[in-house]
C-alpha cells in the first residue's frame, strides 16, 4: 500500500484540537435525549439544560478508550473487513430518496431498487461492503422499512453491512437480526457484527433519534461512525478551519459518550462535511473543499487514535455524465490516498446524497478499481525486476509471447471492465458512451448473479422475526 500523506502540519493539527477543546470547553454541545444527559451528570460533566460542557482531560481521556481498529464480521468470513490503520472499505451510497435513470429522469426509489443495489455491490470485487440504506424505499412502510432493508443486505450478498440508527427500536431490531444471524447477542458482542451511522445536527447537537440509537448500539458492542455533515457557509462557518473545528467539536462529543457508556467502544470518526453553493444554497460535495474535509478528517482521526471515515465517489452532477466522473475520482482518489479508512458513498451517489444510479453505480466500481490498483502501489520485490527475461529477450524484442508476461499480467495490470480501450474504428461501430456502456453493465451482473445461499434454519428464524415485529408495528 502507498504511505498516506498528510495535508495538515502538526502545527495544524495542534491548533484545530485547540480550537475544538475551546468549543467543548466554553460553548458546549446541546443533547436533546435525557437519558444521554444523565450519563453525563454522572461522569460529573456540567449539564445546563440540553447543554454539555465538556473538559480537556475528560475528554482526551475517553477518547483514548476507543480502540485503533477493529474486524467486521460476515456471514462468510472471507468478507470480514478490519477498520482503521492502513485498510480501506469500500461501500456504496447511502440514505437516497430517489433514483436517476440513464436519460436523466427521476423516480422515487423501490423496494426493488434496493435488492438490486445489494446485489451490485455483492457481485463487485471492488466494494467491501454492501453498506446501509442504500436508498430509502418508497413502497415499504417506514415503520418495517429498516427489517425490510436488511432483509435484503442479509439475503442477497455475504458481504458485511450497516444497521439502522433510526431510533432506539430499529437499532434494537437491527442488533436482534445480527444476533439471529451470528448466534447470540453474545458472539456479536464478542466479534461485532454490524456497524451504524450516527450523525450530528450541525451546529454543535444531537438529537434523540440518534442519540437513543448510540446508546442501544454502545450497550451492545456494536462499532458506530460518529459523523458530522457541516456545510460550510451556512451550519458552520465560510472559513474551512472554523468548519473543521465545528465538526471535531460534534464528533468528539458522540465518541466520548460512546466511551462513556461502554468503554472500548469501536468507533470511526466520521465526516461529511462540505461547502454550501452561495449561488445556490445547496449542499455541495463534488469540489475541493469536500475532499479537503475528508483528507483533514482522516489525518484527525489518525491523532486521536481511532479509524476514519470519509466520503467516496461524490458528486454534484444529476446523472452519470463527465462532471460525475471527474468530481467523483477526485474525491475518491483524495479519500483514499490521505487514510480514510471506511469510504461510505464510493459508488452510486448523485445529487449531493440526493439520489442513486446503477449507471454511476457501474462508473464508480471501475474508478474504486482503478484507486485500489493506485494505492496498491508498485511491488519493488527482486524478481518483478524480471532482469533474466529482459535478458532473453534482449534489445528489440517483444514480452508479449513471454511465459512471465502470462504469469504476472493479471496481478500487475489492472483490465478495465467499463472503460473503452479499442481502436477508434472498433468503436465507432456502435459508438457507445460511458452511460450506455455502464446501463448495459449493471443489466448483464444483475442477469448473472446469483445471491449466495443463506441457511434455511436461519432464514427461518430470521422470516419469522421480521414476521413478528411487522405485526407489531403495523
């Protein structure tokens, strides 16, 4: 793997925790949910109202509880991912109300889309993960939409997954359903199972709704992204440091009461945060400043000790055009080369987390392949000097014909999968583009892939439950 480099100085980094102690120590963080307030009382925090101040030691100190990495685990333990030092994660995007289609209409996205995405990302040998809410279906009522959903994760790939934060109830049946999966609340515990997004409410609050989720989640072991989205111009501040101390501030204040309640907690420290479009208003994650966000955050994370999580393939642009493609390498490419180490959105995303696309789902899978070969490096092992076979074939020749060439190609040359690379009248006899070429693509892997088989007794128990709790609810 290359070494990741680093875009803040020591100096700077020093002076974003400062500021950020500063934030914590005099301004505070609001937290709505009472339960999460007393855990504080009883951490001997002064609590005004909704409102914590926290303190440097205090601080520092639970935030060194937080381990350094840790393994996910899969029903299929070869796709167990380990987070944090040098591994990278790759997923697809998450949390989309909609869908864009090859011409550039949109829809509301389906029950159906979201088995599809899952399926995607289990068929890709780029994607670690099949992530969380890929999209939000509309056909499936709210109140079963998260069983339905990782139904759907569990079904459809043996890949690790995301569970739902969306409450103190979901989380719990998110954990009941990895519990069922992997043996017991016991063994999940032991070796976590499932992993949740847990995002602030920039400027400097959380609100119950996630905050129940963190404490359900952290009672039971299970690893959480402590995330902030600040959007630069309008929930924080015009100037990027200010920003960025906004966003420590938030994410330091979720992993510290993660600690607080179950130290040892495994937490990634999260970001999200972009610019605001001063023309527009908007949320704007496909420029610089995202991917300055995202690289400054991994080289946080880094100094506090715990894993990093940044944004992937983002994007402003509506559908899978050139704007995609160039805003999405960018940020891509910056994630993975300055350390993040669990990339959420890698493929898929549109429209500032708006909306998903197989097309640019298809898109994004070939660049995070292109980015993996990248930051894989170049191997200076003595034998891929090859001295002896440039010897046999000497001055003129060709490697073509070489049993080495048969022998390393694979290895060394990555072969694009949705790149055109024949000649330019090879081409022309049908003159497809990139959105032509990934629309046939998702169509011809959906065709061909076939989900791997789940346990009949487990899927069962796991029918059976979902069962349940819809009847329940409804």
């Amino acid at each position: 793997m290359l070494p990741k480099f680093d875009i803040l100085t020591s100096e700077q980094v020093r002076l974003v925790h400062e500021n950020t102690i500063q934030i914590l120590e005099e301004i505070g963080v609001e937290f709505s949910f009472e339960p999460a307030l007393e855990v504080f009382r009883s951490q001997g925090l002064k609590v005004e109202g909704h409102r914590v101040f926290f303190q440097r030691d205090f601080v520092e100190e639970m935030v060194k509880k937080a381990p350094a990495e840790f393994t996910l685990h899969a029903r299929n333990p070869e796709n167990n991912v380990v987070c944090g030092r040098d591994n990278i994660i790759y997923m697809p995007g998450y949390g989309a109300p909609f869908v864009h289609q090859a011409d550039g209409t949109r829809r509301n996205a389906t029950m159906a889309d979201y088995d599809n995405f899952i399926k995607l990302a289990g068929a890709s040998k780029n994607l670690h993960m099949t992530g969380g809410n890929v999209v939000e279906p509309s056909d499936v009522d709210d109140r079963i939409r998260h069983l339905k959903m990782m139904y759907s994760h569990i079904i459809n790939s043996d890949k690790c997954f995301m569970g739902s934060a969306s409450g103190a109830e979901k989380a719990k049946d998110s954990i009941e359903l990895a519990a069922i999966l992997f043996g017991g609340k016991d063994v999940i515990k032991e070796k976590p199972a499932i992993i949740c997004l847990i995002n602030s409410v920039t400027p400097l609050k959380y609100d119950d709704r996630m905050l129940e989720a963190l404490m359900v989640y952290a009672e039971a072991g299970q690893p959480m992204v402590i995330a902030a989205l600040v959007m630069a111009g309008s929930t924080g501040p015009a100037t990027l440091a200010g920003s960025l101390a906004v966003q420590n501030a938030e994410v330091l204040a979720g992993i510290t009461l993660t600690q607080c309640i179950n130290p040892g907690t495994p937490v990634v420290y999260g970001s999200t945060s972009a610019i605001t479009d001063m023309a527009t208003g908007s949320l704007a994650i496909g420029n610089p400043e995202c991917a300055l966000f995202n690289s400054a955050s991994a080289q946080l994370a880094r100094f506090y000790g715990v894993p990093s999580r940044g944004g992937g393939g983002l994007t402003d642009a509506k559908t899978a055009d050139t704007q995609a493609g160039y805003e999405s390498m960018m940020t891509l490419l910056a994630a993975s080369t300055t350390g993040n180490n669990f990339v959420l959105h890698s493929a898929g995303i549109l429209q500032y987390y708006m909306a998903m696309s197989f097309e640019k789902l298809m898109v994004d899978d070939e660049i995070a392949g292109m980015v993996l070969r990248y930051i894989r490096g170049i191997d200076f092992a003595e034998e891929k000097f090859a001295f002896d076979i440039i010897r046999e074939v000497g001055p003129g020749g060709h490697f073509l014909t070489q049993k080495h060439t048969r022998k390393n190609h694979k290895v060394e040359l990555r072969r694009a999968e949705l790149s055109d690379r024949q000649s330019y009248d090879g081409w022309a006899k049908e003159r497809t583009d990139t959105n032509q070429r990934a629309h046939k693509r998702w169509q011809d892997v959906l065709a061909s892939y076939v989900p791997p088989a789940l346990d009949e007794q487990l899927k069962t128990a796991l029918d059976e439950f979902i069962a349940k709790r819809s009847a329940e609810v409804l």
